[in-house]
C-alpha cells in the first residue's frame, strides 16, 4: 500500500496508525505519506525526451533564426542566398540530427530505471535508480520539490501520471504511478493544495495535447 506512515525514531515507513507499529511511539499528523516506486524506460516515454529537448531544440533553432535575420537585414536577398550555399544550414540540420542521437545513445544505454516517489508534508521526492543490475541499484540522481515551490500540478490518469510544474510552465517532475499509487497520490495531492492557494491541479486530461 502506498500510504504509510514515517517514524523518525525508527527511520522507517510503518504502517499508518496513531503510533509505530516498531517502537510504540506517537506518530505526528505530518508523519503520514504517499511511498511507492516503480521501474521506468525512458526510451520510450515522450516524457522523458521532454527534459532535454526542451531545451536544446529552442536553443538550435533560436541560433538558426537570429543569424537568418541578421543576414536578411544586412545584406538582403543575396546575402541569405549565400548563406544557404555555406555550410551554416547544414550544420544546424547536423547538430539537431546529434543532439537527438545522443539522448536517444543516453537513454538506451540508461536502459530500465527504478524511480521511488515520496509525498510528504514537505513536498515531492524522487531517487532514480539504475535498475541494469538489480543486485545492485546505483544511485543516478534525487530531486526534491518542496509544495510551496509548485504552482501548477496536472494529472494523466490515462498514462498514470502526475506532472508538477515549477514555475508554472516548466515540467518539473514526473511522478509515474500504478493505478493503486495514482489514486493515493492524487488523493494525497488533492487535501495538500486545497489549503494552498497558489497551485491548480488541472482537470484530468487537461491540457494532454500540449504534453503528449
Ligand atoms: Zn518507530
């Protein structure tokens, strides 16, 4: 069950309860949370594509269109013509073609992944894990995203996902669920903001053209 309880004597998730099922201590209000995991590829998840193309793409394509006006202003028709006779164009055309090629290189080579999400009184916590060799789970990055920090929240029941933006347009984290996670998160998530004025939790499937 992802709803459980943290002990800070203990340093363990119990059972949700008043006190610890370990040592019989009183367990605070804030001591209650939402803990799951679950293996992800992203290969093969648009989602993941996101985070590093966002802005590498922008970025190239921003560099071809400045030096494209630039020539237009400062030479005109034949300046542009030339321009596309010199290596300029195909070079941009190159540097997208090997930026694709290395996340796609990256993320194969990342294979599966292990992702353990916790929902606290604090906010959003994520440990990816290396998931190539089971015996031994590598550490490859965490994130934390305090509540206070998150100002837009939209949920994916059909993908089983739940996207925090922070600030408000900028994909932040994935918290990717089971159908039994995503409903406790969500339920979670829904009594965390309704005190907090500031973040909107999107219908669901709202705004799903814009992600997926
Ligand atoms: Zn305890």
């Amino acid at each position: 069950m992802p709803i459980v309880s943290y002990c800070k004597k203990c340093k363990a998730e119990v059972a949700p309860a008043s006190t610890c099922e370990l040592c019989g201590g009183k367990l605070q209000k804030t001591a209650a949370r939402v803990s799951w995991s679950c293996l992800h590829r992203p290969l093969t998840d648009w989602l993941a594509w996101n985070a590093p193309l966002r802005i590498a793409i922008p970025t190239i394509v921003l560099v071809a269109v400045v030096a494209f006006v630039f020539e237009a202003v400062q030479s005109g028709p034949i300046g542009l013509q030339l321009l596309l006779k010199t290596w300029f164009f195909p070079l941009i055309g190159g540097l997208l073609f090997f930026v694709i090629g290395a996340v796609f290189l990256y993320y194969l080579r990342r294979g599966n992944e292990l992702n353990f999400f916790v929902l606290d009184h604090k906010g959003a916590h994520l440990q990816l894990y290396s998931a190539k060799n089971p015996d031994h789970l590598h550490l490859i990055s965490e994130r934390h995203l305090a509540w206070s920090e998150i100002r837009r929240i939209q949920a994916l029941p059909e993908r089983n996902a739940i996207l925090f933006y922070a600030p408000k347009n900028w994909l932040s984290m994935v918290l990717y669920c089971d159908a039994q996670a995503f409903l406790d998160a969500a339920g979670y998530i829904q009594a965390r903001i309704s005190k907090a004025k500031d973040v909107r939790l999107s219908k669901p499937a709202e705004g799903l053209d814009d992600i997926t």
